[in-house]
C-alpha cells in the first residue's frame, strides 16, 4: 500500500474503533480503558470474528454518563 493511501485510510471517520484508538478517543490509556469497560463504564466491544471493536455512538454515551467536577460539588470546609 502507497503511504498516501495507507494515510487516508487512517484519516477516513469510522463508527467503529479498536482498542487503543477507543482509549484515546476518551482520552485514558489502553490499561484505564480496559478497566472501565470491565467495570461497566464503558462499553464491551463488539466482534468481528476474533476482532473487537467499539462503537463510536456507545463510547460517546457511556462518556456522557460519566460524572464531572460539575455534577460532584466540593464541600467548601473541604
């Protein structure tokens, strides 16, 4: 494969992303992500015969539910 082909195809928007790229997308690393998608906070993957992989749509939910500093005040005598 020529580099600007194997460069488009890397740039090309798609709904489904494999691990390492999931994990950056939310912005942890690959360990993190691994993680949170044992414990729930993310999603399980889908597969495509022995290939996971996961859902832009679902990552982008499970973020959304994810708390922030926002929905969690400080207690000002903190």
């Amino acid at each position: 494969m020529n580099a600007g082909r194997e460069i488009r195809n890397l740039t090309q928007p798609r709904r489904g992303l494999r691990r390492v790229e999931a994990a950056i997308y939310v912005g942890v690393s690959p360990t993190k992500f691994d993680e949170m998608v044992e414990d729930g906070r993310l999603p399980k993957p889908k597969r495509f015969d022995k290939v996971a992989v996961w859902d832009l749509r679902q990552l982008d939910n499970a973020f959304e539910s994810l708390p922030s500093d926002v929905d969690d005040p400080k207690n000002p005598w903190d």
